[in-house]
C-alpha cells in the first residue's frame, strides 16, 4: 500500500527537492506567514513611519518663462509635530529640504497635531527653511489646534501665508504666479480661487496652493488654475493589498495621492509626512515632494 502524503518523512522520504509533503507545506505556509506579518509590524510600526523619502517629479507648466525653466518647489505637507511626530521629525524634514537647495518651498497645511507644538522651537524650526520662497496655506488640524498661533509661527519664521491671495514671484522678466486657498474645512473665510488669483494676469502661470484637495472638483468655473499642489489625505497612511488606503478623509477618492487630472487642472497630492489617528504607516512612506518646473 503506498503511504499517504502526509506520513513522517522518515517512512516515506520524497525525493529531495523535488516533493514537498502537506505537513511540511502547512509549516512552511504558517512560518512564511508569521514572518511576513512580523515584518509588515516591524515595518509599519518602526520603519515607515519616520521614513522620509524624497520623490521627483517633472511638470510641464504652460506660459512658464524661460528663466524659470528648471526651478524647483520643495512640497512639506502634514507634518503633524505634536502627537506621533516631534520636532527632531520636524528638523529633519527641514534639513532634508534645504539639501535639495529649493528655489520655492510649498507648506500645504497641518503643520502641528496638538497646541503644546506651538511654541518658539516651531519658529526655529521654520525659520531654518533656507529656501528663497516660502509659502503657505494652513490645514483642518491647524485650524483644529491653533490657527492664529499657527499663523504667528509660519509669520514669525519668515513664511508668507496665500489665504485666497496671490503672490508674482519674478525672475529676470519672467513672473510666476503662487497662490494659495483656504481650507475645504474652514469657513472663516471660505476656500476662495477666484479672490485667491484676482488680477493675474492671463499669460502668468498659476500654481495653486490646497490643503484638500476635494476643493478640484468645486474650483469655481472659468477661474483658470495650471497646476495645484495638495496633501490631507496622507496616501490613505495604510495601505493594505487588496484594500486600499485605509484612512482616506476625503470625498473624492481619486485624490488619494500622486498626480490625477481635475475638472480644471492637473492635481499633485503629497502622502505628507506626519501621521493622524495611528502612529502607523504602511505601503505608504511619508514623501518630500520635489517638483520640477518646465517649459511647456
Ligand atoms: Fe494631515
């Protein structure tokens, strides 16, 4: 009678390599698994959450002069300090953008996750931002914590605020238009493109500066915009196979992350860089964004 696939080894040895029993199968299965689970926690708990990774992007602008063809926007989104991130996380992320020697740094909103973050070390930190332009717009935890506390950190550091206003940033004869709108969550005032690019001229290339990135879909009509820069959603911060983005507050879900073309205009949303809820990320490293700009 043959032995059953199952018998020990010993009665019924398979060929080596070549035969493969159930119970060993079931060992190695459950091994395999263990491990990987164990790697997924030690990754998601340990390695990717301060994992700061830096990506690149090229984006073709149109009407963008040639001066400032080549010039590059260092993108800090959703820092978070005061719950799962502190300030070293801060300082680093600062360092990190200082040596990609940015032309332009974007700050995209939630800077800080609980009020005892705003104090003079969160001036300090922004102000060793070396980068010539800074700007930025505020997000829903920055309005949930401390908004006029936020807005004196960013000021104080040397960082202008875009709350649905525009700057001309002008290089040789060349003018780039950076504006910013308020976030999708604020009513004080509301998010406003129109009022935000008021006066632009029509051949000045616009770039849009959004803590949400829902508010692509309800960019007034007509209002022009040529590229807009968002964070919020953190990639979704988990992101399991199969599934998706775990933690996804928005409305949209096509703005989970990464480039996605909007009624009006092209959308880039950063994963950020800070964490909310839980103190993990996985599938979804927290980026620095570096966009270079190109002549169309
Ligand atoms: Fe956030």
């Amino acid at each position: 009678m043959p032995p059953l696939q199952d018998e020990p080894e010993k009665e019924s040895p398979p060929p080596k390599g070549k035969k493969l029993t159930r119970r060993k199968f079931i060992k190695y299965s459950a091994l395999a698994g263990g491990a990987a689970v164990t790697a997924g926690a030690v990754d998601a708990l340990a390695i990717e959450p301060h994992g700061f990774v830096v990506t690149r992007h090229d984006f073709s602008l149109p009407n963008l002069g040639a001066a400032w063809d080549g010039a590059t926007i260092a993108q800090i989104t959703d820092v978070h300090v005061g719950r799962w991130s502190d300030f070293d996380d801060a300082r680093r992320i600062v360092e990190m953008t200082n040596d990609l020697k940015p032309d332009i740094v974007a700050l995209t909103g939630d800077y800080v996750s609980r009020a005892d973050a705003i104090t003079s070390a969160l001036v300090e930190v922004f102000r060793d931002l070396h980068a010539k332009e800074k700007f930025a717009v505020l997000g829903n935890h920055d309005y949930w914590t401390n908004a006029p506390g936020v807005v004196a950190s960013l000021e104080s550091a040397g960082i202008g605020l875009l709350t649905n206003r525009h700057v001309l940033l002008r290089r040789g004869g060349d003018v780039l238009c950076l504006a910013g709108v308020n976030d999708v969550w604020s009513r004080d005032p509301r998010p406003d493109a129109k009022a935000a690019l008021k006066g632009v001229p029509d051949d000045v290339p616009r770039i849009v500066l959004c803590h949400n990135p829902d508010y692509a879909e309800v960019t007034p009509p007509g209002v022009r915009i040529d590229l807009m820069l968002c964070g919020h959603t953190h990639g979704g911060q988990v992101r399991l196979p199969l599934i998706g983005p775990l933690i996804l507050p928005i409305q949209y879900r096509k703005y989970a992350e990464g480039w996605v073309q909007g009624p009006q205009c092209p959308v880039f949303i950063s994963r950020g860089l800070g964490m909310v809820q839980i103190p993990i990320r996985f599938n979804c490293r927290p980026e620095l964004p570096l966009i270079t700009l190109r002549k169309a």
